[in-house]
C-alpha cells in the first residue's frame, strides 16, 4: 500500500479506549456507578464520504466484531453487504484484499490458541521484609501517555493452567474453626475477607508467597490427600495475609488459611477433623483469578489528602496482584509511578498538590495493563471505595492481538480514518461509602501478675546526647488536625488517636521504618526553614510505613499526621506550614515516655488455640521491639516468635498452645522485660491485656 493511500491508525492499549468496541451501544448503565467511556472524534478521509454516529457504531459495535470472531469469512460479507446495502462507491483494493486475506488466516491461526497463556515457572525472588527497598519503584521515569498499540510483553513469568501440582507445602488455620481468619491482615483487606468475591476462602502466604506484599491478591488451588479426612478435591483461595517465620521441616511454602478455607479441602462433615490435623501436607498450584460481575475497586486510604495519596487496590481477575501502579493527574500527559507501600496499598507522595480525577495504570504480574480513567474523581473523599466500570479482566495480549486485527479488518473494509482524539474526559461518579471500619479494641485488664524486670546494660541507641540529625524531609497526610491513618503498617489502627499517642504520630521510610521494627521508636523533631517554622522540638511515634523513593537530598522521611506537623508551627500557623510541601527537618532518637501506661498486648482477630499472633504497644524507653519470646503454661521453654507485620508478632508451631503465657520483650538496644501471665487462660481474640509493667 503506497503511502499515500495508507490510512492512519492509532489504537490506545487503555480499556476505557475499547469501550466502543468491546460494550454495546445499548448496555445498561447504572448511573451511581458509572464511569463515562472516552468520547472519540472520528475523521473520515475525503472525498468518500463523511461517516455518522451509525456507521461507526455499526462497523466497531460488539455483535459486528463477535460475528468476525466466530467467522473472519462471514465478517467479510457481512461488511460487503454492509457497503452494497448503503451504496458506498469506495470498494477495497486488490493489495487491500491481500492484506485482509492474510489477516484472515492469522485470525485462523490465532483463535485456537488458549487466550489463558501458558506461562513459564517463576520463583519469586523478592524476600519478605515487609518494606520494599526504597525507591525501587520510585526510581522509573515517568511514562509519557502517549499513542501505545496494543503494546503488552511477550514474556510472561508465571505458569497457569499446566496441571502440574506443587508438592511440599504445609497448611494451618487460623482465626475461628468457620470464619475468614484475621480482619486486620498484612494485605490491608480488612472486613472485605468475609465478603464477596472473597467469601472467607483466604489465606495468610509464606515468604514466597507473600512476595512483601506484591503477592496479596494472588490466587491458588489447594488440595490434600494425607489426612482420612481429606477429599482430595481443590479449592480456590486468595492470598490476603503474611505468614512469616520459619518453614516447617520440609516444607518449601506454607499457607495459614482461614477456618473456612481449611474445611473447604476436607469430606463433607469432616471439616473440624481436618482442622485438629495439626500441620497439614498439602499440593498447590498457581491459578488466575475469577471474580465474575465484580469490578476492580479502589478503596482511599484515610490518610490521604491533596499532597499525599494512598489507595487499597483489590479485585483483579486474572494474574490478581500487581507489579506496578501509576497515575495520571487531570491535565497531564505523563504517568507517574506510585511507591508500593505495604500489602495491597499503593501511594503517591511527590510533595506537589495533586488534581483529581486521577487516572490509575495498573501492571499485573506477567506484565498485562489495565488502564481505568477517571478511577479517582474530583472531589474524593478518604475512606471511599470507588469502582471502576470495567470488568476486572486484565487485558490478554492475545485477546488483544485478536481485538487490534479485527479493529484493522473493519478499517481496510471502510474509508473511514479511525484516527481517535481523545476529548476531554469528564470525572467518573463515585460508588458509595463502603469504608472497612477496623475493629475497636476490647480493652480488657489481664489479672495482676508477678511481673520480673531484667534489663541488659548495653544499649545500643545513644540518647540524649544532644546531636540533631540533618538532611530529613517532612510532609503530612490525613486530615490537617487530624491522626494520619488508622489502618497504618503498624497495625495500631484507631490507637494512634487515643491515649498516649494522641495523634502525634508519622510514617517512616525505610531507614525509620525497618521492616516493621522501628514500630513504636520515638522521634524528635523540629524545622527552621519555613517562616511558620516554630524551632521548637515536638515529639512523635513511627506508627506507619513511608516507602518509595527519597526527595533529592534527603537521608530520612516522616509522613506526619497533620497534627504532628502543625505541632513545630508557630502559634496559629499550622495551616501555613501544612501547605509548606516537603518540609527539610532536624530529627533524633529519644526515649519513649508514657507515663502511667503500662505494656498492652493485643490478641488478634485471627489467633486461635493452634495459631497466636499479637500486637504489643506502649513500650517506655526504645519504644520497639528486637525479638518476642512466649513460654507457655507448664513449660520452663521460651519459644522464638517471628515478626509478622509492623509490631505484630505471632507463633505456629502446629500444635496445640496451652494458657495463660509468658511473654519476654527484648527491646532494641537488648533491654529485656518478662511478663508473666501477661496472656491469661480463657483469653479471647480480639481483646487487649494490659500487664502491670513497662520498661522503666
């Protein structure tokens, strides 16, 4: 085809951008939920004729195009006697015809090949740390929005649909023998574990499974034949939590499910036998998620704002996590990669003001894009869910290649330039307010106990020698007056406003951070470099996690609550220095105080007889925490718990544990403090013991 009669053709790889082709004119439209398709300007190439609305919907509806997928011969006559029937003059050419015959065939050759990809074996490489290394993904170029084709990539990195079953996983349970195991879990789903499409058929994931959060979301069939009361039969479950520690013996991954998940692999009427099975031998195989009529949503955390956002992102069919998140604000061209934060949470924090509505790319683990315009709109609010439109598919690039050939069969057989302007976008509208409240802690006294104190005499952490630290960066998050968030990756979740954090509190990066571990350690800090700048030292708590990359110059970053940041304001100038941006800062290491409060223990949603896991906070002095130790009733052992997630620590050792426990703290300059019966026998998941002691 000389390039003067060659047409142009330029095709978004954006979902919203098929709505023309892959939704019917005259589907039904929810107006509470909808987001509006990207309007088209088509242009036709004179003199042939000027094309309408009925031409272009008739030649890219979906019944036009299905018909050319279930026959490329009867999609030919169909636009011949399309054509004859309005008289167009412009009838295709021999080289036309040539090319339309040969992408016949490739639609032949294409359309029995499994759309579902036969993909390679991966094992991931990504440890669990909790916090991924900072700037990893902060460090990519921005991604110009321009004209991209079809453009997905070839190498995919995960085996779907192969058959092959994967021996040498263990399996426990945790949480209630028939319910959804933890609320507060590692991925950030909170209540949505016991609710559609999850329905309680989850799991917490070992190291490789977990991924440092980049595995929340991810599906896997399991099954079991070692236990009588097994039934042999897979299950689908979705990875929503964190298992750390160490494997048992021989084990190569490890899956603490939930109550019901457990009793689903059993016979029926055998769940409980199964669950009492202790540790079980499992086989497991990757699969791609299906959530059929549910649509990706996109939840806002509570402590975002205008300079900062954070977004929950669940629901994804197919792959089910993700490996990249970007965003696009309103009037911009360029995407800008947002950090991964902690379990399925996403966050952008580039120390400008950011306008809405927000367009979200999202990059599935084998590499499959979605794009969803307008997910974020004008005028959002912290704490709302909004769905997008779009079915949750990722796009398949061979569904894909299908869709593009069957777009250029329609292009060679009409006049029509299908060059697309895309116009301004209008906001999409928002779903509803279905914020996951977190649990309130049932504060519970544990009865009084012989608490020892044995505290080590070389500390590691030098305070109160005076010496500011340079070369920090601040901004805030949340409401101006506000606690930040309370579904942080510490886990203290609506404590962060009460009593004795009082809101003081901020994210740390990853030098803060670390890991979860830095949970709790106390900070001051003071700035001198804005006018509203106050030089006074205030005091705060790392209850969260700041990750991503560090702004130029930068060795360190809290993410404060707006209190904490107004906290090193002039007197009636907090809102000045809010809107300072990135704020260059003094900090140093203090000893925690809290005066008149003791250590509390918080037992998760999630423990059970079999499984413990809980929240430690209100540690006087360090304020975090090197290693837990738990000995149980009876016994003269102190076993090793693992770190789980921010300043939760838990214990699996696939047996039964007996009450009430003991459990030792060693703080991270080595302090030692011994609680005895800090857990008492009959306790409950859910409730906060408090002991009679803290570090002095």
């Amino acid at each position: 085809m000389s390039t003067k009669t060659k047409k142009t053709f330029l095709l978004t790889h954006q979902l919203d951008a098929f709505s023309p082709i892959i939704k019917p004119n005259n589907s039904p439209q929810n107006s509470s939920t909808t987001l509006p398709d990207v309007p088209y300007k088509y242009q036709s190439r004179a003199p042939l004729f000027q094309p309408s609305k009925e031409h272009i919907s008739s030649y890219l509806s979906v019944p036009y195009l299905a018909r050319g997928l279930q026959s490329p011969i009867a999609f030919i006559a169909q636009s011949v006697r399309t054509r004859r029937a309005r008289g167009d003059a412009a009838m295709a050419k021999p080289c036309t015809l040539l090319l339309l015959g040969a992408l016949v065939v490739l639609s032949l050759l294409v359309s029995p090949i499994d759309c579902s990809r036969k993909l390679t074996k991966h094992k991931p490489t990504k440890t669990v740390g909790h916090t991924q290394a900072r700037g990893a993904k902060a460090s990519q170029k921005p991604v110009p929005a321009g004209k991209a084709p079809c453009n997905h990539t070839a190498t995919p990195s995960l085996d779907y649909g192969s058959g092959a079953w994967l021996s040498g996983a263990g399996a426990t349970y945790y949480g209630a023998p028939n319910g959804d195991g933890s609320d507060g879990g590692a991925c950030g789903y909170q209540t949505a574990v016991g609710k559609q499409p999850f329905d309680s058929m989850i799991a917490a994931g070992s190291t490789p499974l977990y991924r440092g959060g980049e595995g929340c979301g991810a599906c896997y069939e399991v099954k079991c034949s070692t236990n009588a009361a097994c039934s042999g039969q897979p299950v689908t479950i979705v990875i929503t939590d964190q298992s750390p520690g160490g494997l048992f013996a021989g084990e190569v991954a490890h899956f603490d499910m939930s109550g019901t998940a457990m009793g689903a692999m059993a016979k029926p009427g055998m769940g409980d036998k199964l669950r009492a099975g202790g540790v079980l031998r499992i086989q497991y195989r990757r699969v791609p998620c299906k959530y059929p009529g549910v649509n990706i949503a996109f939840k806002v955390d509570q402590g975002a704002n205008p300079f900062y956002f954070d977004v929950l992102i669940e629901f994804e069919d197919d792959d089910g996590d993700l490996n990249a998140v970007e965003l696009m604000e309103a009037g911009c061209n360029t995407w800008m990669p947002m950090s991964h934060n902690w379990g399925a949470m996403w966050r952008l924090n580039n120390g400008n003001r950011l306008n809405a509505p927000f367009a979200l790319r999202l990059t599935s683990d084998s590499g499959r894009d979605l794009v969803a315009n307008n997910a974020i709109p004008a005028g959002w609010k912290p704490g709302t869910t909004y769905r997008s439109l779009r079915k949750a598919a990722m796009a398949k690039p061979c569904t894909l290649l299908l869709l593009c050939a069957l777009v250029v069969l329609s292009h060679l057989v009409s006049p029509i330039d299908c060059s697309r302007k895309l116009s301004k976008q209008k906001p999409a509208k928002t779903v509803g307010h279905r914020q996951a409240n977190a649990a309130k802690a049932n504060h519970k006294q544990a009865p009084a106990a012989k608490a020892r104190c044995n505290h080590t005499a070389t500390p590691s952490v030098d305070y109160g020698s005076g010496a500011w630290l340079s070369g920090a960066g601040a901004t805030y998050y949340g409401a101006p007056n506000g606690d930040g968030s309370d579904g942080g990756a510490c886990g203290y979740q609506t404590a962060v406003g009460k009593q004795p954090f009082d809101s003081m509190i901020a994210a740390g990066s990853t030098p803060l951070y670390r890991g979860g571990e830095g949970c709790g350690s106390c900070y001051e800090v003071k700035c001198t470099t804005n006018a509203a700048c106050s030089g006074q030292p205030a005091t705060i708590v790392i209850t969260d996690q700041s990750p991503g990359g560090l702004f130029p110059g930068e060795v360190a970053h809290f993410d404060m609550s707006g209190t904490a940041m107004g906290a090193m304001a002039k007197p009636g100038m907090g809102d000045k220095l809010r809107a300072g941006g990135v704020l260059r800062i003094q900090y140093r290491r203090v000893p925690c105080k809290y005066p008149g409060v003791n250590i509390a223990f918080k037992v998760d949603q999630g423990a059970n007889p079999f499984y413990f896991d809980v929240l430690i906070e209100f540690e006087d002095d360090d304020g975090d925490l090197n290693a837990v130790e738990l000995m149980e009733a009876g016994c003269n052992t102190w076993m090793l718990m693992s770190h789980n997630w921010g300043a939760m620590w838990r214990l699996n050792n696939g047996r039964k544990l007996n009450a009430p426990f003991a459990l030792r703290l060693t703080s991270d300059s080595g302090r030692v403090l011994v609680a005895n019966n800090a857990i008492p026998a009959g306790w409950k998941p859910g409730t906060t013991y408090r002991s009679l002691v803290n570090y002095p």
